[in-house]
C-alpha cells in the first residue's frame, strides 16, 4: 500500500496530539518549583539541626513518659532540652 505525497505530510489528529505530547515530556522544566542557591545552604543546615535537636530530645522525652508514666512532664523536659541543644547547635554552626 503506497501513499500519496500530500497524504504523507498531512497527519491525523492523533499522531499531532502524540508528537505535542512528546514534545513537552521531553523538554526541561520551565522553573523549578523550589530553588535553593549556596548562600541558602548554611541557613539550611542550621534551620536543621535545630529542628532535630528538638524533634529527638521530645522523642526522649514521649518515651520517658510512657516508661515512667509521668505524662507531661518528660514531653516538656524534652521540649525545653531540645530547644537548649538546638540553640547549641545552632551557635556551634555559627562559631565555625
């Protein structure tokens, strides 16, 4: 089955919306959702290791609770550690 010319170039509804399609998948993205440049790296770090700081010594302290049974007061024990070893940590970024 041999095609015409002018029928070769025309292309179906289909096949245009499949090559569109490809296109775009394949090009780059036009801008990154989120965009972190080096000078965003130290806030980054620090930001880090306060929140874990206080995230773990809270953990310490939820298990200390159901341990001991002395439910709030390991939870705010940890609270109020955790934001002293974040704030250290914190100052030991920043002394570097």
């Amino acid at each position: 089955m041999t095609l015409d010319p002018k029928e070769a170039n025309k292309r179906s509804p289909f096949e245009a919306r499949l090559n569109a399609l490809e296109k775009r998948l394949h090009s780059p993205l036009r801008k990154p959702v989120l965009r972190f440049s080096r000078q965003d790296s130290p806030l980054i770090h620090a930001g880090i290791e306060f929140f874990s700081g206080v995230v773990v010594s809270m953990l310490l302290g939820v298990a200390f609770d159901r341990y001991q049974s002395t439910h709030p007061w390991g939870l705010l024990t940890g609270f109020l550690l955790g934001l002293g070893a974040g704030f250290w940590n914190v100052f030991r970024l920043i002394k570097r």
